[in-house]
C-alpha cells in the first residue's frame, strides 16, 4: 500500500529480458534503504525488490505488467517515479493507492501558467464509472485530484513542488502515464453492481415506526 506521494525519482540503467519477463535496474538515492522483499512503486506500479545495492536496485516485471502498464515502454535513460511502501505509523498525505494500475492514458495536453501546470489525460471509457470532480487520481504513482472531468478525459493542476519532484517535468504530448482510480469508488461501484438495494415494503414500513 502506498499514498502517492512520490519520494524521487530514479533513472532506468537497464533493461534486460529474462524468460518469465524483464529485469528492471534502476538507479535511485533510496536503493540502499530497500531490503530484499521489499515493495515499492515504480511509475505506480507496485514491484517486488530482488537486489538491492548502494544507489541501484533491481525488480522484475511480469509480461502481463507490461502489457498493461507503463512499463513496457521503458528505456535505459528513462526517468521513473518511486515510492516505497507506507508505513503503519506515518500520516497519510494523499490516498490510499496499491500501485494495482487500472488502465493506461494518453497525455493530451500540457498547459503551463508561471509555474503551474495543467495536464490533460485521455482515459479509458471503462474507467468513467470511477471518476469524480475533485476525487484522487493516481497518475504514474502521483496522487493527485481531478480538476476537471469530460467524457475521456480530464484535467489536474500541478504544484512546481510536485511539478520539479517527479518525472512530470519530462512528460509530453502522446506520452504514456498509469492510472489508478480510487479504491474506495472501486468498492462502491461493485457493491452498487452486485448488491439489491430494493428495501423490501414491510422493513419500510418498520423503519418508519421507528423514526416515528
């Protein structure tokens, strides 16, 4: 479990294909306080930590983890976001999110106003149901809050805190990003798929007598 806040950044020194998927090594301030086993979020996507050593750590990626996130499209060079796991013990800054990608988006556009930003996400119809004006969004592991929404897209706005703290500040146009959608709206759309909320005439009746 994560919160989106992302801790730095790391930069990918390489990539290599093994038979059950990728080995991915990155180069990061924090490898050297990751312990083997460890979780941690890489662009939001939640790995496993199989070497560890000073400023490098490796984890693998799994041929369905790539096809379906980011992480299929990652090159040596490339910049990734990372955020390890939340501790029992720390305040929650953004939301709960389990590096579990829902779908991938589009950037479609970046707007910069002095030191702010906007940056438009195309997204999956399958997601619209998990949607909401100002709900968290994770993007690449980032939490942050829908600004504005449309049928496939939507909008969030970018503190230069955030903006020079993570890999947002090389992100272009047509670029790739993963989603996570809130897990609370997951829950409440299965329960509202599955669940008979039809309260039957004779419990009515009952609540009324009792609320007088």
């Amino acid at each position: 479990m994560f919160n989106g806040l992302i801790e730095g950044v790391g930069e990918v020194v390489g990539l290599e294909e093994i038979p059950k998927g990728w080995r991915l090594s990155v180069g990061a301030e924090v490898a050297s306080e990751l312990g083997l086993g460890e979780s941690i979020a890489v662009n939001g996507v939640c790995l496993t930590v199989v070497e560890s050593a000073t400023g490098r750590f490796e984890a693998e990626i799994s041929p369905e983890t790539a096809k379906v996130t980011s992480l299929g499209q990652l090159k040596v060079g490339g910049v990734v976001n990372l955020e390890r796991s939340m501790r029992a013990d720390t305040r929650v800054g953004g939301h709960f999110v389990q590096g579990h990608v829902d779908a991938t988006g589009t950037i479609e556009g970046i707007i910069h106003e002095a030191e702010f930003h906007r940056i438009v996400i195309g997204f999956p119809q399958e997601l619209a149901s998990l949607f909401v004006l100002k709900g968290s969004i994770a993007v690449d592991g980032i939490s942050l809050t829908v600004a504005s929404l449309e049928r496939s897209r939507f909008e969030v706005q970018i503190i230069p805190f955030t903006w020079s703290h993570t890999n947002l500040k090389e992100s272009r146009v047509g670029d790739t990003v993963n989603l996570e959608c809130d897990i609370i709206g997951k829950y409440v759309l299965h329960a509202l798929k599955i669940g008979d909320f039809n309260v039957p005439a004779k419990n009515a009746a009952s609540n009324e007598d009792q609320h007088g």
